[in-house]
C-alpha cells in the first residue's frame, strides 16, 4: 500500500495529524501537483465550487509551508463537511464516509446532528441517537446496484452498443399534470426530473435522477424503483408549483444546463415537440431546464419561440398546468438515437449551410478545455502553440453554435479534450477521425452514439493519472479530473 493510500485509513482510526504529515511529504516530493494547484487557482473566478476549492487550496498552501497541526487539523475538518455536503442528495453513503473522517478532526453539535441523520436513514437508530436526536421524515436510503456513470460493465457494454432501434417521440397530455426539477445548489444543474399525474403519482418513464445509470444497466429495474422512492419524497420536491391556466409543453433533461446534455438530449425532444405542437396550440407555452444560455437561445430563436412564450425551470421548478404535455425520452442518457441525432443535423444543417465555409482543407481541428473550465486539459497554452506542427487549428468557441458546427464540416481530423463541445462534432464528416485526449480515470463513452451514426473513428489518448492526493482533496470525483497530456503525445499514435 503507498503512503497516500495509507493516510485515509490513518484519518478513518481517528489520526488526522499523521495522514496530513503523510500528504505533506507527498506535495512536497511531487513536482506534478503544481499544475494542477496552478490549474484550480486560475478556474476559482469561474468556478461554481470556489469557496470550497479555495478551502483546499489554504489547506494544501499550508501543508507546504510547513508541519502540519492543529490549524490544518480544523481546516481538513471543514474541507472533508464541504465536499459532504456537495454530495449529500446524490451520493450519502460517500456524505457519510466524509463526516465520519470529518469527526476525527473535530466535533460540533451541528456534525453530530448529520451524522445521526445518516444513520438514521440507514436504520441505525443507536447510533443516530448517542449523537443526536435525528429529524423525523428523512428521505429512504439509496443502495448501490452498481457503480452508476462510473460501471466499467455498462460502460463497455454502452460503447459495444452505440445505436439501438430508437422508437417514435409520443406526447403525454395531462390534465393538471405536475412537473419538477430537483437542482443541486452548488453545482447549478439538473440532479432530478420527475412528471405526475393530477393526484400526485409518479409517471416511472418520465422519472430520473442522479446517480443514474448506462442504458441497458443489469440492474436497471431496481436503480429505477429507487429513483421513484426518491423522487416522491418531499425532500425532493419543490414545495409549490406554478399554477398555469394554457397548455404548456415541459421539456427537462438531467445536466440540460450543461452544452453536451442540452444539444443532444434535451434539444431533440423539445424541438420535435414543438414542431409537431405548436399549429394545434396557438398560444402554447414551454418550460425547460436548459437555462438561458447563449446555445440554449440559439436553439429556441431558431425553432421561432419568443421569449414570451417561455417559462424558466430554473425560476418556477415546480409547475402544474391545466394541460402539461410531456414529450417521452426516446433516447437513453448518454446515447442519443438514431432519430434524435438525424433531426439535430437536418435541424443544425439546414442553418450552418446559409453561412460561408473557410477553407480547412488539410487541417485537422482541435478543441480544447482551457484552465478556467471545469477538467482542464493542463498543457493548454503549449498545445495552442503546438498546433501548426500538428497540422491543426483552433477555431473560436465564443462563436455562435452554428459557426462553431459549420468550422467542423469539412475537417477530416478532430483532436479534442473530452468535454470540449463534444456536441459540435454533429456535422463532421462521415468517416472522419476524433482524437479524444482524455484522464485515464475518467473515460466516458458519451462519444459512442454520436460516432457510430456517421461511421468516424475514433482513437483515445491518455494523459498521466491524476495525482492520488489531490483525487479526493481538490476535486469532486473523477469528472473533474483534468488532463494531463503534452503536444508529444500525438507523435506516438
């Protein structure tokens, strides 16, 4: 066992002073770990997690500077209750895992009383109670049928099976139907969609939630009887909804804030059901999860919404309206259909064609993650220096999103850092080439569908592990893990 490895257990039996002296010896004979405090440092203006990451990153400075004690004891303990408290909705058996190391660093009335909540959750009513009383009405606890995003299996089995038959969109029209988003606080994005009917039952086909789970997920039948149980827990749902007299159409996606989630998850159902909607229902309203960020109002501009006849998720989360139609997910998450995609690039095509196309020919394109985004490709500035040696460029992301798609069309060759508006790769090519430069913790086949509809290849390049230290201390999970990778790795493939 390493000596990182080795300071969790030492935090766990109660010795915080001996696992930062531990972590101290570590930051001090890594050289690695520099970019990646550098990295967090540059992100904090943008970063929705900054009050906690600039807590690590004191903890972290001080570890430097010199042998740890008491004050560094106190700090771990608020930076292991802050990321607690991040993933307490989702994840409560990591929020508990968290407090518990948390405790051995210091104990208030306000930590007891969480932790005799979570045991209490979890049936423990002994333990709940030599902390504290725990509150009454607590949410069930979820149990882990399998490892969720994170499921090497369904992961493989995702990538193995990238286009399924995908079935026809169908609308629920209901009356006095009910709708709600559960947002996480911190992080600003979609965790929870529920739909209902009038008396308050759940439609199941109209349900999720974070942890979610690979389509075709052994165990998908029991991960979705829990999600109901979550979901129709008041904890869970906002407290009043929106009364709304017309007909509403409400469309609402997990993470639709996000740019890959709103393009090619929540885009196809809400643009096919508007197109097929809206000549019956004149004054037909929508509500969306998506937000009103600039692709978000690209979309809906050009699918002729007006703004008026829009209602914000975000600011009414919870809405019942006389009519509620709901359009039916026809695909799963993570892998966009067959017919999902089709509609996005006639839809994209038909706009990104009006527009003039710079030559590209013989450039390969690259699409990067810069130091303020969230998992950051670290050599960012030396791989835009690097491009014209790589045969590559760089085109503007500032850019509307059908010039940002028209940049792509005529590309044979795509290096991207994962994440970097992997939506954009719509209109590229049929049998053109992706690069995908990616953390070896953090491989995700969100790529797969969208690849496999147009017979492109791809090809991964790994950067170095993230350091093991900082795994847990600087960064939420593996999905903000950056990458670790230089210019001179292309070379090699």
């Amino acid at each position: 066992m390493s000596a990182i490895s080795e300071a969790w257990p030492l935090l766990d039996r109660g010795k915080p002073h001996h696992a930062l002296g531990i972590w101290r010896e570590q930051l001090l004979q890594s050289h690695r770990c520099l970019a990646y405090i550098e990295a967090a440092h540059q992100a904090l203006p943008q970063d929705p997690l900054a009050e906690q990451r600039s807590l690590v990153l004191r903890l972290l400075a001080q570890l430097q500077a010199g042998v740890p004690g008491e004050a560094e004891i106190s700090l771990l303990g608020q930076v292991l209750r802050g990321w607690a408290a991040l993933c307490l909705d989702h994840a409560p058996g990591r929020s508990l895992q968290l407090l518990e190391r948390a405790w051995a660093c210091g104990s208030d009335p306000q930590l007891d009383q969480q932790l005799a909540d979570l045991y209490a959750r979890q049936g423990l009513a002994a333990g709940a109670h030599a902390l504290a009383v725990p509150q009454p009405h607590q949410p069930p606890w979820p149990q882990r049928h399998c490892a969720g995003l994170h499921c090497q299996p369904c992961s493989s089995a995702l990538a193995a099976n990238p286009l399924p038959e995908e079935p026809d969109l169908q609308i629920h029209a209901l009356e006095h139907g009910r709708i709600w988003i559960e947002r996480h606080v911190q992080l600003g994005q979609t965790h929870g969609v529920a739909v209902a009917q009038a008396d308050g039952r759940l439609i199941p086909a109209l349900v999720r939630r974070y942890p979610w789970h690979w389509p075709d997920c052994r165990v998908e039948a029991q991960h979705q009887l829990q999600v109901l149980a979550l979901m129709a827990h008041p904890h869970h749902r906002p407290a009043s909804a929106l009364q709304f007299e017309g007909p509403v159409l409400a469309v609402a996606d997990l993470s639709a804030e996000l740019y890959y989630h709103a393009q090619l998850e929540l885009m196809p159902r809400l643009g096919r059901a508007w197109q097929q909607l809206s000549a019956h229902y004149p004054g037909l309203r929508l509500w969306h999860n998506g937000g009103s960020t600039p692709w978000i109002r690209e979309a809906l501009h050009h699918l002729g919404i007006p703004a008026d006849r829009q209602l914000c998720a975000h600011r009414h989360p919870h809405l019942q309206a006389c009519e509620l139609l709901v359009p039916t997910y026809t695909s799963s998450f993570g892998r966009p259909g067959v017919r999902s995609l089709h509609w996005l690039r006639r839809f994209w095509g038909a706009i990104s064609e009006r527009l003039p196309q710079a030559d590209t020919r013989g450039m390969g394109v690259f699409l990067s993650r810069s130091p303020e985004q969230r998992r950051p490709l670290l050599q960012h500035q030396r791989w835009l220096l690097a491009l014209p040696k790589l045969g590559l460029q760089s085109p503007s992301l500032g850019r509307s999103v059908a010039q940002q798609l028209r940049a792509l069309e005529c590309t044979e060759r795509v290096v991207m850092a994962h994440g970097g508006a992997m939506a954009n790769l719509l209109l590229m090519p049929r049998g053109s080439e992706l690069i995908e430069l990616m953390n070896p913790g953090y491989q995700p086949p969100y790529s797969a569908s969208l690849l496999a509809s147009a017979n492109q290849r791809q090809r991964r390049c790994l950067g170095a592990a993230t350091p093991p230290i900082l795994q847990d201390l600087l960064y939420a999970g593996p999905l903000e893990w950056p990458i670790d990778l230089e210019p001179s790795a292309l070379s090699a493939l």
